[in-house]
C-alpha cells in the first residue's frame, strides 16, 4: 500500500494548511473525462479492461515464450519500454531464475551496443517483442530489422513465428507488417498515451514473461485504482500533487527523486518521463530530476545541501525489502 508523507513540506504552505482546491478540479475533470486531453486518459480503466478483454491471451503468449526460448529481445522506445523495464529491474531480481533473459534495445543507435547483444546471442534462442504504435520510429525500427534478420537467418520462412509485434490495433506501419508477415499481435490502447501503457500488453507481456504475476498485479492494481478515484485528502494522490502544485507556487521548480535502493533505478527514469512529457509544456512545469541514495550524495549531495532554494525532495523508501 502506497503512503504519502507530507509532514516535511508543510511549513512552506500558508499557514501549513494543505490546499487541495485545484487537485479536487483536476481529479474531477480526470475521472469525468472533462479536462484537456482526455481522449488519453484510458489509462483509468486499464486494469478492469485488461483483466476482462487481453489478460489470458498475454499469460499464454508470456509462457509460451517463458517455455521455448533463453532470451527475450524487447524493442521499444520511451514509453514502450520504460515502464516494464521499471517494474522488471525493481521486482524481478532474484525471484524468477529461470526466466528467459530479456535484451532491452531499440533505444539508441550505438552499434557497439546492438553488437553486444548480438553476441550474446549467438548461442541462446530468442523471440523479439517489437512494440511501436506506428512502427516508424527511428531507433526501434533499426533494431527490429537486424535482429528480425537475424531470426530470418536461422529460422527460414517460419522467423515469423518467433516475432510477437505490440501496436496500434488497426493503422501503422507495424499493424501492416504484422498482417503481412503473421505475427503474433497485441494492441496498443489508442486512448492511452505510450508513457502511461505499463498496464497494457506493452508493459504486461514482458513483466509477464520475466516471471511476474501479473494476473495478482492487475486486480491489486483494478481494486487500488478504485481507491484512487474516490476524493478527498487522504487520498495519496491528492496529497502528493497538492504538495507539488504548492511547493511549485513557492518557486520550487525542481523535484529531485530520490531512493536508497538501486533496483529503484528505471522506475525513477520512467517517473522522468510522465512527469517531463506530462507537465513541461507552454513554458511552464516541474523539472523531474531523480538521485540514488547514497551515492549520489557524494556527487550532488552538496548542490542538493548548499545549492539554490529550487528544488523539493521526495524520498521513496520501502517498508519491506523488494
């Protein structure tokens, strides 16, 4: 269960009184789908709609790959990849062995790297999840060709069976290639935005196939997201952006995320990327910074101390280990 403390930042509000005026208005708009830009806000219903309509096709699709090959190699870009790499890094360490080893490319252009992973898999069977909503996207699109002919090679005319391609359900160079070539298909939700897709078959069939429960994971998540969308102040969410939206007021316009746990990592980056893409727009919003604990405070630790008065501090720590 998520936890909110505010307690630290509550002597720069006036009065150290929290106002939650314009977080009630955003919430309102949000689960009324009202506000500005909610034809992107599926996101809400995911859990509910997944478990009803794709989740036993992604479970079938993750353990066939989980039973047939020794790597999975996952192409994607931002949010097509960030979110199950968070949840991956963070929660599978440790727990699932046995595990097909998942290859994250499609993110850069760096042949050495592309030739790392090539290498390493010159003795291991893998499948590839291509996930693009258009397909066209320069990174991913590179890497797809060299490791789809790369399958080609080995595989013949049946390299299309090892492809399980995550896109747009109807439009797209990617749709068009998977009609043409008898991939395996997943859909991207047209109304939901790529950084906020994790619950979907772009996050859920590699969180899958890395040995997590994700049959458990969307009904906590389905029965917690019910929680979330009832108002009022001890909702986490509502404290959490009410403290930001403040503490922005002030002149705070640096939020450095910080945690104590290495694991941690990706899912900071892919905190970066919904609250970059999410609120830097017409010259205004947070800037989201993230630090490794402690580490970092040997590199940063004396900006953060000594530095300008333009940054918040929001501290994740885990009441058990992960």
């Amino acid at each position: 269960m998520l936890k909110v403390d505010i307690s630290g930042a509550t002597e720069f509000f006036p009065n150290s009184i929290i106002d939650f005026a314009a977080v009630s208005k955003a919430h309102r708009e949000l689960v009324g789908k009202t506000g500005a830009g909610s034809e992107f806000t599926g996101w809400i219903e995911l859990p509910d709609r997944i478990i009803k309509n794709e989740l036993s096709q992604i479970l079938n699709a993750a353990r066939k790959i989980r039973e047939n090959y020794d790597a999975l190699v996952l192409i994607g870009i931002g949010g097509s990849y960030l979110g199950a790499r968070a949840a991956i890094s963070m929660l599978s360490d440790g727990v699932a062995e046995k595990s097909p080893k998942i290859y994250y490319v499609g993110q850069g252009v760096s042949a050495d790297y592309i030739n790392s992973v090539i290498k390493e898999l010159e003795d291991k069977s893998f499948a590839i999840n291509m996930v693009s909503k258009s397909g066209t996207t320069l990174e991913p699109a590179l890497s797809f060709r060299v490791f789809y002919e790369i399958l080609r090679k080995r595989h013949g005319t049946a390299a299309n069976k090892h492809v399980y391609a995550t896109t747009d359900a109807e439009k797209g160079a990617l749709k068009s290639m998977s009609d043409y070539e008898d991939f395996v298909t997943f859909v991207v939700p047209d109304d939901v935005g790529g950084r906020y897709s994790v619950l979907s078959a772009v996050g859920l069939l590699p969180i899958a196939v890395a040995g997590m429960d994700i049959d458990k994971m969307m009904k906590r998540a389905a029965a917690y997201m019910s929680e979330l969308k009832l108002g009022g102040g001890e909702n986490p969410a509502w404290q959490y952006a009410a403290a930001r939206q403040q503490l922005y007021s002030k002149g705070y316009f640096i939020e450095l995320l910080a945690c104590y746990e290495p694991s941690f990592r990706y899912m900071a980056e892919w905190w970066k990327q919904l609250y970059g893409e999410s609120e830097g727009k017409d010259g205004i919003g947070i800037f989201p910074a993230s630090l490794e604990y402690t580490a970092d405070l040997h590199s940063m630790g004396q900006y953060v101390q000594d530095g300008p008065r333009t940054m918040f501090e929001t501290v994740v720590s885990f009441q058990e280990p992960l």
